[in-house]
C-alpha cells in the first residue's frame, strides 16, 4: 500500500503532504530525510487514529504531478488498516467482529487489529477474506 506526498522546499527545509490523509505530514532537513520521516509519519499516523472509529481513505492508484512521491505502509500496519477499515465500514464491534470470524476471544482479534501483533497465519487469513471479501491482499504486498 502506497500514499502519496508532495514535497515542498521552504528555505532549507522540505515538508511534505499526504494527499490522501490531508493531517499526515512531515518534513526534513534534506531530501532523503525527508523521505525517511514520511514513511514514519505515514506509518504512525495510520497505526494510531485520532479515534478507534476512524475509516482512512485508500490510496489511489496514480497521481500525476510536481514533487510527488510514494511512501510505502509497513506490511503489518497496512493488514491493521485494511481489518480496521473493514469492520468499521460494517459498523460492527470488535467483539461483533471476533464472533463473524468464530473466534472466542476478543482479545484474540484485537491483536490481529495491533501492528505490534498482528501475524496472522494463513488460515485465518482465509477466514478474514471469507467474511471481509473487501479486503485486498495485494495491497500488504
């Protein structure tokens, strides 16, 4: 999963917004410290909403213009957006969404929804799929 940014120079300072998350923001003395500080703002940002029901807008596809980059999301902090997204879009509870995919323990899911834990193996990722086909894969890749 990919954001976009665009990068602006103030006198010696480089900032720059995501285009996609408006309140994401970042900036850096040099060019490549810049770009290290957008893949951790974008990352913080997306792993700690300002609210548990925050839906964030996807990437798009392309964006055409000046001084447009592409941050990439850590793989753990994309599955965590993409899960939260999914149940939020249902308007379901973490405990509604531990029951849809029979799993006894609410705490269980929770961690699927926590970068710091989230690995889930492959077959609960089939059944993750199973009752969240809006999920896509090919976005953690």
């Amino acid at each position: 999963m990919e954001y976009h940014f665009r990068i602006h120079q103030e006198g010696p300072i480089y900032w720059a917004e995501c285009l996609e998350l408006g309140d994401c923001l970042a900036q850096g003395h040099t060019e490549l410290d810049l770009l290290d500080n957008l893949h951790e703002a974008l990352n913080l940002h997306l792993e700690h909403p300002d609210s548990t029901k925050t839906i964030f807008p996807m990437p798009r596809k392309q964006l055409a213009g000046k001084n447009i980059v592409k941050v990439s999301v850590n793989p753990r902090v994309a599955w965590v957006t993409l899960l939260r997204n999914a149940r939020l879009a249902r308007q379901w509870t973490q405990m509604e969404a531990a029951k849809a995919l029979h799993i006894k323990n609410v705490y269980t899911y929770q961690k699927l929804e926590s970068s710091k834990t989230a690995n889930p193996g492959l077959d609960t990722i089939v059944k993750i799929k199973a009752v969240f086909p809006e999920i896509k894969l090919e976005l953690l890749i």
